[in-house]
C-alpha cells in the first residue's frame, strides 16, 4: 500500500511518525514521510529519508509564544490566536497535496491533524490521526492543568472539551473551506481513526470511556532493542564518575538567557547534593565538562536517562515517556499545549511535580526537586517503569494497515457489484 505520513512540529512530534514510517516500511509499503523542514536531517539520522513540508518549527514556536505574550484584551487575542493557528496551513496544504498523489491513506500528528486529514478527504482516502495527549473531549482529563482542575466534575470537563475543539475548528474554517472547494466532488466520506500513542494507565478510566473507537497503542518510542545513538566516552565517565545526576533538559522550547538558567539549575541540584546534566536542545550553549556539571547538545535518552536521579524538562509527550520508560521522576517546567496537561498528570499519579516555566525560580525549583527526588516517587516511577509498554510503533502500524485494507477491501467490492457505468467512475 502507498501511504502518505505528515508529522509536523517539534522533534518530540516528528520521531513517533518517524518511527511508525520506518515499520511500515519493513513490512513492504511504500511510504512518504513528510516532517518540518528543519527536521530533514533529523528524519536521515534515524535511517528514514523525509519530505519537508509547511513552515519551520522553531519560528512558528517563537510566534506562538509572543502571541500569548503580546496583549491582555481577550478580543484582540483571539483575532491574534485565530491567525497563528492560520499560519503554515497552506503552506502545508500545497506540500502534502503533491505528495499525497495515489496514495492509499494518510496519517497525521497532532500539530497537523486538520491539515492531515482535509488531504485524506481531498484524495477520498482514509486518515489516522495519531495523538500523543487525550485531546478529544472527555470526562476523565480535567480540562485546567491546575489544582482547581481536580475538582471540575467530568460532565464540565467534557462540554469544556467540545468548545476547545469547536474554537480549533473556527479558527481553520476559511482554509479549509478553500482547501475543500478544490477537491474533486466527493462521495462518501472514507473512514477515520484517532490512534492514542500514550499510556492508557497515565488516563484511569478513559479507555473505558472510549471504547474500541480511539485504539491505545502505548508511546511510540525506540524498541528495547533498537540501536543506541554512538556513546559519547566523555559523557559516559562523567555519568560513571559519581552519584545519578540530575538531568535538565527543554528540547525546542525557547528558554531565553541559557546561562542564567544553568546557574539556577546548578543551585537546585547543590541543593539535594547532586551534579547536573545540562541537554541544551536548541539553545546555544558550549559544551562543558566539570566535576559537578556536564553540559551536552543532545543525548540518547534510553541510555542515559536510567542513570539519573530525575529529569527536569518541558513536559513534552517524548521526553515524558523517556523519562517514564527509564524508571525517573520528573520535574515539569512547561510552557504550551499539552506540556502542562503532562506536568498536572503526573503530579496526580505521584510519579513527579510541575511548574509553569515562566514561574520558575530558585525556591520553587528546590522545592519541587526535593519533592521529585524523594524515595516515595522514585519507587511508584520505578513501579511505573516495569510495565512500560514499548511496542507503541508495532501497534499503531497495525492500526493504520487496518484501516487502509479495510477501506480497500470496502472499495473493492462495491465496484464488482456497482452497475458498470459507476464502476468505470470509481
């Protein structure tokens, strides 16, 4: 089968459709994948050649943030909201449409659901959509990231839910709307699937909620036996040459001053006697090496992760499993978008602490790390860890294979029992 994979967005986004392209792949489908441009080389170093499709993510992150940044007056930020969702569609539009020719379904990450699923309704054809965080309304997730959120009854949380999703849909109206006037005239609408690549224990009760309709696949990571990222031997005697350090790490998140940061995180971490390893994702940092600090461009985070204490990061749904796969609590500094729905979860199940990042501060920083670092929520994180799920990429490949026959198999034999003259249309 040909099939078209559109993952957009951040790193943290694009490696689960990277990793469900590359099985897809071994099991004989042609597949096109598409990604961020910038995220090209990103897509070749993990043994996958991708399309570049829309907008850069770095810049679409910076606008997103001054955006909520910029005014206070409620009408202006709507009108300035409905416009950054606007941003990159039709650009993403004009990619994926040449790359959707012939193709037999199309599957979508959460950034670029919408766009992902109007190219399947364009080419008549079946869409996934492959969420990493339970965003379609339902009674289980409070809708506030907060304290007062536990306290929300789930018929609130749902309606709240639906008008999030209702507003989404306002916001993309007119490109849609244009994107569909250029597609050729429909038939029936070809089926669709919302595959949930996350931890169903991490959600209680919301599988019972569902249903069969919105299949759990667990996260979509590495295998266990998937091959690690060359070692770095530096880092790895550092690691080797004192107690579990505690990892920080934002990934693509803009975190403004970087030294500044580093000087707050080492404080944290003299604080409960631990050295610190400092992942600057994106930001500009030099490499360091000292007795009580490392500070490294990137890490695999399968290997190195185990060996910490806690790791202290954005709360996006990559870095969260890693930090859930390897047995270690978290810190949640987040920022946007599902990162602080992340932080809130795992402060509810005990496996860790949360905190906006704009909030963050040396006191607030200790506290939540003396918290995070405490024998009572190492051991659930370790409990959570022995029933880690990593067949993620397996099963949401058997998802969009099914789909796809079904659909195939569907088309077909309505065509052997369709009056010839419908046949030759179909």
């Amino acid at each position: 089968m040909r099939m078209l994979l559109a993952f957009g967005g951040s790193r943290g986004d694009a490696q689960p459709g990277i990793l469900i392209a590359r099985e897809l792949r071994e099991r004989g489908h042609w597949v096109t994948l598409a990604v961020s441009p910038n995220l090209v080389d990103f897509a070749a170093s993990h043994g996958v050649a991708a399309h570049g499709f829309g907008l850069d993510t770095g810049e679409l992150l910076r606008r997103q943030l001054a955006t909520r940044r910029r005014t206070a007056n409620p009408v202006s930020r709507i009108s300035a909201l409905r416009r950054l969702n606007q941003q990159g569609f039709t650009e993403a539009a004009e990619d994926l449409l040449e790359l959707a020719a012939g193709t037999d379904v199309v599957v979508g990450g959460m950034a670029n659901e919408e766009v992902g699923d109007a190219i399947a309704a364009h080419g008549g054809v079946p869409f996934a959509a492959v969420h990493f965080f339970p965003i379609h309304p339902n009674r289980a997730v409070a809708v506030l990231p907060n304290r007062l959120g536990a306290f929300l009854p789930g018929e609130l949380n749902q309606l709240a839910g639906s008008a999030v999703v209702r507003a989404r849909a306002w916001a993309l109206a007119p490109p849609l709307a244009e994107l569909a006037r250029r597609a050729p005239e429909a038939g029936q609408r070809a089926p669709r699937l919302a595959i949930q690549a996350f931890d169903e224990r991490l959600f209680p009760g919301l599988a019972q909620e569902w249903g069969p309709r919105r299949p759990f696949t667990g996260f979509v990571v590495p295998t266990a036996d998937a091959p690690a990222s060359a070692p770095d031997t530096a880092l790895a005697q550092w690691l080797s040459a004192g107690s579990a350090p505690v990892y920080a790490g934002f990934g693509s998140m803009p975190v403004g001053d970087t030294g500044a940061l580093v000087v707050l995180l080492r404080a944290a971490c003299r604080s409960i006697g631990r050295r610190l390893l400092f992942v600057s994702g994106w930001s500009r940092t030099a490499p360091t090496l000292t007795e009580d600090v490392a500070i490294v461009p990137a890490v695999d985070h399968a290997s190195v992760l185990p060996q910490c204490l806690v790791a202290i990061h954005h709360g996006g749904a990559g870095t969260t499993a890693a930090a859930l796969r390897a047995g270690v609590p978290s810190v949640v500094c987040s920022f946007l978008a599902d990162q602080p729905y992340w932080g809130r979860q795992l402060r509810v199940l005990g496996l860790g602490a949360t905190t906006r990042y704009s909030r963050l501060d040396r006191p607030r920083l200790e506290r939540l790390l003396g918290f995070a670092s405490s024998a009572p929520v190492r051991q659930r994180a370790h409990a959570f860890a022995a029933d880690f799920r990593d067949d993620g990429a397996r099963c949401a490949a058997d998802a969009v294979e099914a789909l796809a026959a079904g659909h195939i198999l569907r088309t077909h034999s309505r065509a052997l029992t369709v009056a010839p003259a419908e046949r030759e249309r179909l």
